[in-house]
C-alpha cells in the first residue's frame, strides 16, 4: 500500500514477510546442523544471559566448557530477558540462560535449577531478631527492587504481592551492587537470589542476609532456544554442564 510519502505493507503483506522470515531462520538453523554434524558442543555459539545471572554463574560455567568443550567458541550478550528473546527469535543468538518461563511459542525452553529468593536486611532491622522470617513479614518494610525491565523485579513484586505487602520503592536500581549499598545504609531491604549472595554481599558487613521460611519463593533458571534449531543436543548438554558448575557453590545459609 502506497501513501503519499512512504510505502505501509498490507496485513496479508505482513503474514507474507513473517512467513518469509521463518523459513529463512529456518534455513539458517539447517545450515548449523550441516557445519556442526555430529560433533557435540564445537564451533561458534551465541549465548545470551540475563544480567542477574551472568557475572555469577559465568564463572562457574566458562572455565568447565573451556575444559570439556575446547573447540567450542562461545559469544556472549548480556541484556535484559525481552530483548534477549526478540534476539533469538530473529537468530541473532542461538540459546539464552534465563529465568523461566518465557512466553514465546517460537522457544523451547528447559528449567535446570531453583535459585530460592533471601531476605537482605541492615543489621539493625528488627526483622534480625526473628528465628524464621516469612513474606509476610515483610510488611511495613520499604522494598528495594531493580529498575523497570528485569525480570527480577518482575518476580520479587509477585511474590510480595501475593503475600499483601505492597511497599515498593517507586524508583529503582540497574544493578543488586547498588540495592545492597541502600540496605546496608539503613534505607529499606530486598530480596535476593541465592545465586548472587557470594558475590554481592561478601564485602558489606553492614547486612544481614536470611533464608525465608518454607515453602521459600524462588526462580526458575534455564535455557530457551529456537523451536526450528537443529543444536538441541547442544543445549542439553550445555543444560548440564550448568547445573554441573551451579553444584559447586558454596552451601546455602541454613
């Protein structure tokens, strides 16, 4: 359709080129598989990671695939999870490590492991005193949580919505580092994944950080890839390789 300045395409335009587009991801995926063959995790690979999992567990999991996989060459996109899926639904990456579930039919997607949520509070909060600390308790309280666009944010405001409490604080953070020096300073708690505590919290003396009573809130981590790839294999067993480096941290707080 034709206007007096531009060229607009019709809707039965639009199925065309969507259609087209599939057949070509498509095409791609087939010609993966032809330089790939048999050989289990070789080659270039485009991972993408969400940033509140990349800096801790990439280091667990790339020194193992170096070991294991060692003609396997790894790109790596760190972004936040909607722009992550509209990548591999365009094949600009070939699998990403997420929180789960993504909805998206075009993906197929695996868990790999729970990731429970802890409660980081300054040491001087009277939730301290407490033996076991439920959602619940968290009323009251002024929650920090991520900026607009994690998925971690997304994930912390239901659970505490779920459980009643509603104090959140309106603005946010780009990053835990930044929540965690408010905590610390006394101007409100979090929730945070247990897969970030080591890092995040093992230079700040000024926090408290605790289990939640059972059953404990938690997300999901696992992969998700295009339906049309031919690498499924591939992924399973870099499913596996990452569970193999999550076993080895550090014991969780009891």
């Amino acid at each position: 359709m034709r206007h007096s300045r531009s060229i607009t395409l019709t809707g039965e335009g639009k199925e065309i080129a969507r259609r087209a587009k599939r057949i070509l991801t498509s095409i791609d995926d087939l010609a993966d598989f032809a330089r790939h063959g048999t050989k289990l995790l070789t080659g270039p690979l485009k991972l993408g990671v969400i940033p509140t999992i990349g800096p801790y567990l990439l280091p667990r999991i790339l020194p193992l695939l170096k070991q294991n996989f060692p003609q396997l060459n790894i790109s790596l996109r760190e972004s936040q999870t909607e722009n992550l899926l509209q990548l591999l639904i365009e094949n600009r990456l070939d699998v990403a490590l997420l929180a789960l579930p993504v909805d998206a039919r075009e993906l197929e997607q695996i868990p790999l492991f729970e990731d429970p949520f802890l409660l980081a509070i300054p040491n001087d909060h009277p939730l301290k005193s407490k033996k076991s600390v439920c959602v619940e308790d968290l009323k009251g309280s002024r929650l920090l949580l991520l900026e607009e666009g994690h998925c971690l944010r997304d994930q912390a405001a239901s659970v505490c919505h779920l459980a009643g409490v509603d104090g959140f604080d309106e603005f946010g953070a780009s990053s835990l580092a930044t929540i965690l020096q408010m905590v610390t300073n006394g101007y409100g708690i979090t929730l945070l994944p247990d897969l970030c505590r080591r890092v995040e919290t093992g230079n700040l003396p000024g926090i408290t950080v605790t289990s939640l009573k059972d059953p404990a809130p938690s997300r999901t981590i696992g992969l998700a890839w295009r339906r049309t790839s031919s690498r499924k294999v591939d992924y399973i067993e870099l499913g596996r390789t990452i569970v193999e480096a999550h076993k080895d941290a550090t014991p969780k707080i009891t």
